[in-house]
C-alpha cells in the first residue's frame, strides 16, 4: 500500500481548517496529520507531524505566511508549501514574495480570507498538494532553495530606452504557455533574454484574476524585455513581453489597414478548461504568424497546449518543451512530447538559449 501524503494545514480560522481538512480527506491519498491556528503553532506542529506538504494561509496573525515560510524551510528544507491567499492585489504581491522565498505553489481563495465557498476551489487545492508531494520525492536531496535576487539588486541589467521598448513590428512571435510552477520557472528563463530580441513574446500562465498584473509588474522588473499585463488593442513589437490576463482568452490579430498585429481579450471559448488557454493563444498566433512562430510549453498540469504544439510544428515553426529534468510538473511538455509537438527539449535553465536560437532560424525562413 501506497504511503499517503501527510499535511499540515495552517489557518487562523477554525472554519477554514476544517473546510481545507474535509476537502483533502476526500482523496484516499491524502492524510491530514494535524492543523495550526497561526505560524509560531505551525512550526511547533511540523516539528511533531514531519509533514510532506503544508497549506499556509497568508494572512495570520502572532506569525504570519510569510515569516512561518522562511521558518519552515530553514527547519525543513525537504517541505513543500501551498499558499492559500486571497484574490486580491496585496493577496498577489505577498504571494509572489512567497514564490521567491520557496513556496511550490499557491491557490487563490474564491471570496477573501474566510471563504466559505472555498469548495470551489477544492479540486484545485488536492491537485497542488499531491503535485507539490511529487515534488518532494523527486528533489529529496535538495538541501538548499536557491532564493532569486529582488528586482531592485537586478536593476543594472533591466534599464531601457524608451525606443528599446517599441523596436517595430514584430517579425517573429513567441508564445509561452506554463501553469503549475510555472512563476518560478519563468523569472529563471524571461530575465535571460536579451533586451533586442527580433519577436514579440506572450505569457499563457494559468493564473486568476488580479495575480496577473502583479505578475507582469514583477516580470517588467527582473527582465531587459519590458513587460506588461496585455489588453485589448495593445500592438505586438518586437523585443516586447506581454501576459495574457487571468479569466480571458487572448488571441492575436492582423489589421488589414496597417498590417499591425492587434491583441485581443475574449471569453470565447467560455468552455475551455483554463481561462487563458494555451492552445486557444498558440493557435490564433498561428493564423496570424505560420511558420514564423516559436512556440515553449513548461511545466504545468494537464495538456493544455499540446495540440497547439502539434499544429504549430507540422506548420514550420519551432516548439521548445521543457525537460522531464527541471519541471515542476511534468504534464504538459510530456503531453506536448508524447504526441510529436516537441522539435527542442531542453531543461529551465537552456530555454531561454533554444528561444533566442529559435527566433534566429524562423525569422531568416
């Protein structure tokens, strides 16, 4: 028999403890060694229980997310942790702290600190456990957490001129799609690309409202592309990043008056299983660009953007997956892979080299 994933959950509300408890239990995987009503108990109670995985609320008072964070992995360098925070702004920036302190993932709760219809987000909240579980198993030597520099110790290598920022049509488009670990695995590839980059880039994260634009404020500030949360209208430069926005679509169109390439936000397909959708952006830049596209799937649940892959290479244009060695999860690249969408394979820390390579070849085809 199969030994079960053993977690610690961290809230301050005994309603949100039992209903993240009674959601867990429901997977015959999963077994809950204990609960904490604020950070200073929670590493009293991780000390006992030696958990795998822990749940953490953000906002707690005595200790807070953050803080019982860098305690957690100081003493147990082997834990993962899943942030439970709220779908605000101040809930995404303390998120993304968390991110760069170590924590493997978070999920947003529906309707502030105390949901009561956190139930929603139920499968959500099994899923990232078990992934972060995996996780653990495949990285137990791991004694350190490599903590990235904050943006301010990283601004040398970010400055721009405003020409830069705008340096014409873009030839060339890259589209990035990437869900679970993936704000980790991009702040390791997007900074290594070079400010003149001959090719608009698109982030597909899988990630909800209100995170997105913290997000890319983030990304704007480590990375020598400028970077910004994308909106309807917005024209596609080269040597230009944007992110596709959480609860849209974003798709890519050609002006038949300028010969621009507009974006678009859309609801449509509002039966997608993620909202943005990997496939449905990979696809609409490949009407607009054929084989003059690069498209990089990364680690991420599910196949989201794997038949998008498929077609963009049967098409002409390159598709770069991220090796089974440094994702996260390993689900969409596998898919990606398995299913012949995959012309480059390379692991986090070469993608940003097989990107420019790639933008090189397609743009002299």
């Amino acid at each position: 028999m199969a030994t079960k994933i053993r977690v610690l959950i961290v809230d301050d509300s005994a309603m949100m403890r039992r209903m993240i408890k009674n959601i867990l239990e429901t997977d015959a995987e999963i077994e809950v060694v204990g609960t904490a009503r604020d950070g200073e108990d929670a590493l009293v109670k991780a000390r006992e229980s030696r958990p795998d995985v822990v749940t953490l609320d953000v906002n707690m008072p005595v200790m807070d997310g953050l803080t019982c964070l860098v305690h957690l992995l100081e003493e147990q360098p082997d834990i993962e942790v899943v942030m439970l925070s709220s779908l605000t702004q101040e809930g995404a920036l303390t998120t993304f702290e968390a991110l760069e302190l170590g924590a493997f993932d978070f999920v947003g709760k529906p309707s502030g600190t105390v949901s009561a219809n956190l139930y929603i987000v139920g499968k959500e909240i099994i899923a990232k456990v078990k992934a972060a579980a995996k996780h653990r198993r495949r990285n137990k030597r791991k004694a350190e957490r490599p903590v990235r520099p904050s943006p301010s110790l990283l601004s040398g290598a970010v400055k721009r001129t405003a020409a830069g920022e705008t340096s014409g049509v873009a030839p060339v488009v890259v589209v990035i799609g990437v869900s679970t670990g993936g704000p980790g695995t991009l702040m390791e590839i997007l900074p290594k690309l070079p400010a003149d980059l001959k090719a608009g880039v698109i982030v597909v994260q899988h990630m909800p409202p209100m995170f997105t634009a913290s997000f890319a404020q983030r990304l704007d500030a480590y990375c020598r592309l400028p970077f910004s949360e994308a909106r309807s209208g917005d024209r596609l430069f080269a040597g230009r990043g944007f992110v596709a926005p959480g609860g849209m679509h974003l798709v890519l169109r050609k002006s038949s008056a300028t010969g621009e390439v507009l974006l678009r936000l859309t609801q449509s397909p509002a039966d997608a299983l993620f909202i943005p959708s990997v496939d449905v952006t990979m696809r609409s830049a490949l009407e607009v660009y054929g084989r003059k596209m690069v498209g990089v799937l990364l680690t991420g649940m599910g196949s989201d953007g794997a038949e998008a892959m498929v077609a963009v290479r049967k098409a002409g244009g390159i598709t770069i997956a991220e090796d089974e060695s440094t994702a996260v999860v390993f689900g969409m690249p596998r898919e990606a892979i398995e299913r012949g969408g995959a012309s480059v394979i390379a692991p986090a820390h070469k993608i940003a080299e097989e990107i420019v390579k790639a933008v090189k070849r397609v743009a002299m085809e």
